[in-house]
C-alpha cells in the first residue's frame, strides 16, 4: 500500500497572502462601496507592497484573520471585519459572522476573485508569479518526501491556479494525474482526504497530512489520519496552542524534509 503526504497549497507551499490582499482591495469595493479604498485609486501588481506598507495596520488585522477563511468569499467576511474593528477567538465565532453578510454578495465576490486572479495570471504573469512565491526550502523539502510518499494537494484553491503555480516552481511532476483536489471536490479538507484515500486505495492510517490551519486539521483529527501543523504558514502563537492541545504537531519547515512514512 502507498504512503499519502497530502499537502495544503496556500500558507504550506505557497506564500500568497499578498495577492490575495491585493486581489480583495481590487473587488471588494465593487461588491460593497463602503470597502472600497479611500480615495477610490485600488493597488496594483506594481504598488501592492508600498500599498501594503502604507496600510500597515490594515494589513495586519487582515493577517490576523486569514487563519479563519478558507475559501475566497471568506477574503470578503476578513475585509469586513477589519472595517468594523471585529477579532475573533473561535472558528465558530468567524462561521457566525460570515452569516450576516449578504450571500449574493460572497457569490458575486468569489467570482470576480477568480475572474481577476485569472486576468493578471494572463497579461502580467511575472508579476503576478512573484505575489506567488514557494516558501523558501519548500522546493528542495518536497522533491524529498517524492521519495517516500505519493504526494497531493488539498486545497480550497483553484486547480488551475495551482497547477501554473507547480509548474512555475519546478514541482508539477511530482504530483501525479488526478492528485490536485481543488475547491471543486468538496467544501471540506476532510472531503478531500476521503477522495485520496479512494484514489490511491490507501487507509487513513498510510496518510499523511499537512495544513496550516488548525480547524482543517481538528475537523479531521477522528479519521486516523496522521496531522500536522505547518508552523510557517497563515497561524500564531494561539492556533499552535489550539493544535498542541489536540494533540497536533507543530512542524517547523526545517524538518519537512526529513518527515518519513509511518
């Protein structure tokens, strides 16, 4: 039987955040004024890091509350939160909020998020790519575990999106035909590991999987799947804590490469 190291795309092998960032202040006027930039000029592919820089505090609690999304919609709920000052210290507390925005809203922010995403890749695919960049070691550590494992990514991401990223970073070969679960095939990462395990006629106990957010892992932590954390991803100090106290491993990136089949 075939040992699974499934992988999270977003926050484990790609830093995208920033896009994503940029991607949310180019739409989310447009879905609803009141988010739209002061001013009305939205960044672009040559500004979003002065941008950013000049939003610092914007930028910040947006980090902050990435960890609660998973799909693009939810990059609408994190702006809205931001504007109205609103943390939150549970999952379950983000999923209520999400609740009371509008629902035609999130569809029409999702997608005009794909359609933008994909209009940048197009005509300005360098600049673009570089918002997209592989976490450092990330490349060296995954051409590694091709040794042991059959490798695959679960994502809430968009397979297109995350095969032109793969190739872009040398590592599309080592994901086979099939092995690239996208938001298309379930609205869960637990969706996802019940289809690689059908796919590779595998058990939970032969897999493996890595994600940077703690409530994906939680959500499958009763299936024998073996779970990590990646502690370089889109989390802090309190969703290693969370995942410590569920008995999650916190990985750091320097010891991916070494991760062997159980």
């Amino acid at each position: 039987m075939p040992q699974v190291l499934a992988l999270d795309f977003d926050g484990v092998i790609s830093d995208s955040l920033l896009e994503a960032y940029l991607l949310t202040w180019r739409i989310a006027g447009k879905i609803e004024p009141q988010l739209a930039v002061a001013g009305g000029r939205v960044p672009g592919l040559d500004n979003i890091h002065s941008f950013r820089d000049q939003h610092r505090e914007h930028w910040e609690s947006f980090s902050r509350l990435v960890p609660f999304g998973n799909r693009a919609e939810d990059y609408l709920v994190i702006q809205r939160a931001v504007q109205l000052g609103k943390s939150f210290g549970t999952q379950e507390e983000f999923n209520s909020f999400c609740k009371t925005l509008d629902p035609r809203q999130m569809d029409d922010f999702h997608e005009e998020f794909y359609r933008e995403r994909y209009r940048l890749a197009e005509h300005h695919w360098e600049g673009w790519i570089a918002l997209n960049k592989p976490y450092p070691g990330i490349r060296k550590a995954i051409e590694a575990l091709s040794s042991y494992f059959e490798l695959a990514v679960a994502t809430s991401k968009d397979s297109q999106t995350v095969h032109a990223l793969l190739d872009s970073y040398g590592l599309g070969s080592l994901f086979g035909p099939g092995h690239v679960l996208d938001k298309s095939m379930g609205g869960s990462k637990r969706a996802h590991l019940a289809t690689l395990r059908d796919i590779f006629n595998c058990t939970y106990c032969e897999m493996t999987f890595i994600d940077d957010k703690v409530a994906h892992l939680i959500d499958c932590s009763d299936l024998g799947v073996r779970l990590f954390m990646a502690g370089w991803g889109y989390n802090s100090t309190q969703e290693a804590e969370l995942a410590a106290s569920r008995n999650i491993p916190v990985l750091q990136i320097e010891e991916l490469s070494s991760l062997s089949p159980r």
